[in-house]
C-alpha cells in the first residue's frame, strides 16, 4: 500500500528547498537566528492563508493540535505566539519576495513542459496585464502608511502573465506611490504586449515602450490632443468604427514621432464607442480590442486575492509584518493557481480553496486528489496470515 504526507505538506512542498535555502542566504534572514527557522516561519503563514486563521493564537494553536502531523512539513513543531510575531516583524520580507519570483519561474515553467497553458491568442507574442490594488489600513494602527489625512493604505503593483493567468511580479508600496511610477521601473521583453488602463497615460513612458520594441494597448483619453497621419485602413470587421494612423507630440523615440493606432470599436449592445490605443500596426482590429478586454483578468484576480486569502487584515502592524503577510499570501494563490491548471478537474477558484482548508490533512495523493476529489479510495486488501502448523501430541494433558 502507497503512503502520502498530508495535503498541506505536499502543497507546502511544491516550493523547493532548495530554492528557499537560497533566498535565506541571499537575504541573510537567519542572521542570528536562535531556533525558530525560516522554514517554520514560511509553514506558519502558509497555514495561516490556506486554514483562514485569523489572529497569530489560531496560526499556533491550529499547529499545535497537529503535532503529530507536522514530521513531514519538516518542522519541528508548532511556534509560540511571540515567537511568530518577532519573526514576522524582523526577519527581512524581501526572503519571500525572491521566494514569490524564484517559485513563479519554476511552476510556470513546468505547466509549460506538461502543455497546460492554453493561450487565448495564436500569436507568439507574451500577452501582460498591469495595474495596481489599494488595501486599506487604519492610520492610527499602521502610522507608517500614509495614504490621506485621515486614512492608511498599501498598494500592490501586480504583473500577470496571461499564459494561465499567472501572478509573474509584484511591487509593494506605500498607498500614495503612483502607478505610472512603478511601471517606469519594470522591463518587458522585446515583442511582448502590455495592456494597462488610461491611470498609466504617458507620452514618454510610451516612447520608451516604443523604442524597446515592446507592444503596448491601453484606451485613449477622451481629450487627448493627437494628429491623424492615415485613414485608408480597411475596415473588415463590422464592430470597428474606425481604425487610424495616428502620431502624438509626446511619443517619440530617437528617430522621432511614433506612428499609433486608434483603433474605435463600438459596443454592440450599449452602442458605446471605444477608442484603444496601440503602438502594433500589423494585428487585426478586432484582436486588439480583444487584448485589451483579457485585462479585466487582471481585475478578477485583484478580487480572488482579497475575496479568498488573508490580506485585508494583518497579524502584525510594522512595515515588515504587512510585507511579510502579502508576500506569503501571493506565493498561496500562485500554488494554487498552479494546481488549478495541473487538475483535470474543473475547479473555480474559491471552490478550490474551500476544499483545500477542508482537507489540509488528509492523507491522499495531491494530484490524484485534485483530478477526482469525492472518489472512494478502494480499501487496501488485507495481509495474508498464513496458518500456524500445530499438531498437539496424542497424549498431552487437556
């Protein structure tokens, strides 16, 4: 009979630890470390997102009640409250941002090898969404988060790889960084195609986008000053108002103005006109008002992240603590988006989940688990006792 580690240890093991070791030593997080590893500290949070425990007591007492159970997470068992805490507040949360990044490239890279990444679009070219979430915090608590007069806050600048929907990088900040600021820092690969909405308008951020080669769709504001260069391109589709050549004083790169498209496309149902901007001359219309509706991809993962894990609100009110609490609660919904494209299954997002707190440990094979979770396990067929010869002699005393 095959043996299996709980479900919780063997999604926990679907981060490597090798790669996790390398984290710790990059960051040197267990710089005077006195017993409480990493590891443990990465396990409790992990049980914190996936069991919705809601204060640090429930995290430690939930662990504690499965002493028995936490051999195979490679803890040794469950931590104190203060311990915890401490942890959370000083060990570097930098640890489990490189570990979000180091963990994205390798489940990603595998669905890819195993062809579970079914594209929305035949072309070669890698389809991002950019945008940002802003998560509320109570200012007199969390006094370091100034986001207005009276208010806190912590903004999450996410990039989302369309293969599989995909969280590929993340930025923390401060509620009052602005977007456009972020995204002038971030590099894309040439032939790549960007869609973010008009709160990143800016003629000189598209230039650069321009000059690197990089795709880009957005929509147009309404008072945008702009020169239309040709109008003889051949409307095929019938929900394409028009589709221009046009050039904008701010977009330019070294050898001068950049040609755009304004593509217009009019809802069928409303009657409303859409004007999209893009800097690809060569896609069809209607594919690049098509690119620009994946963004709302983005958007639903925004509300699965705050719908389903814990980050509204936090076990801790440093700067650290947050970070800390954020980065855990993106590396549990990558894994878990991992394991919904890996099933056969057809799970939503927060049926998953549900299932997944119900069953954290259960002893059964995660895959065969995720593929048929209401089968019944046929039973183990019993051990074979083979009967003990005895012949008692004839005359022994009864």
């Amino acid at each position: 009979m095959r043996k299996f580690n709980s479900l919780f240890s063997q999604i926990v093991g679907l981060v490597d630890r090798r790669d996790f070791q390398k984290c710790v030593t990059e960051t040197k997080a267990e710089w005077h470390a006195r017993g409480f590893e990493s590891w443990s500290q990465f396990v409790a949070m992990m049980f914190c997102q996936l069991g919705r425990a809601h204060s640090l007591r429930e995290i430690c007492d939930g662990l504690l009640s499965c002493e028995g159970k936490l051999y195979h997470l490679g803890v040794k068992g469950a931590p104190k409250r203060s311990t915890l805490a401490y942890a959370n507040e000083n060990r570097p949360s930098d640890m489990f941002k490189l570990l979000f990044e180091k963990t994205y490239a390798r489940l990603s890279a595998d669905l890819s090898s195993n062809g579970k990444v079914h594209r929305k679009f035949k072309f070669k070219h890698k389809v991002y969404s950019i945008d940002s979430t802003t998560i509320d915090l109570c200012l007199t608590m969390f006094d370091w988060a100034k986001f207005c007069r009276t208010k806190g806050a912590v903004k999450l600048h996410l990039k989302l790889d369309h293969d599989g929907c995909l969280p590929c990088f993340a930025v923390l900040t401060e509620g009052k960084t602005a977007d456009i600021t972020v995204a002038r820092s971030w590099k894309f690969e040439p032939g790549s195609i960007v869609v973010f909405d008009r709160g990143y308008t800016d003629y000189a951020w598209y230039g650069q986008l321009s000059q690197d080669k990089v795709f880009f769709v957005t929509r147009l504001k309404d008072n945008a000053n702009y020169e239309t260069v040709d109008e003889s391109r051949m409307l095929m589709q019938w929900k394409i108002v028009s589709d221009d050549e046009i050039t904008i004083e701010g977009v330019r790169t070294t050898n001068g103005l950049v040609r755009l498209r304004r593509v217009v496309m009019a809802d069928p149902e409303t009657g409303q006109d859409f004007a999209f901007l893009t800097n690809n001359l060569k896609l069809a219309a209607t594919t690049i008002a098509d690119i620009y509706k994946q963004r709302w991809q983005i958007e639903l993962f925004f509300k699965a992240l705050k719908s389903n894990l814990k980050i509204k609100s936090f076990l801790g009110t440093s700067r650290n603590a947050v970070w800390t609490q954020i980065w855990t609660a993106l590396i549990a919904i990558l894994i878990l988006k991992y394991m919904q494209l890996r099933a056969q299954a057809g799970w939503s997002f927060s049926r998953l989940l549900a299932m997944v707190r119900l069953n954290l440990f259960t002893y059964r094979d995660l895959m065969t688990w995720l593929h048929a979770p209401f089968d019944v396990l046929a039973e183990p067929p019993g051990g074979l006792q083979y009967p003990l010869p005895f012949n008692p002699p004839e005359n022994a005393a009864m």
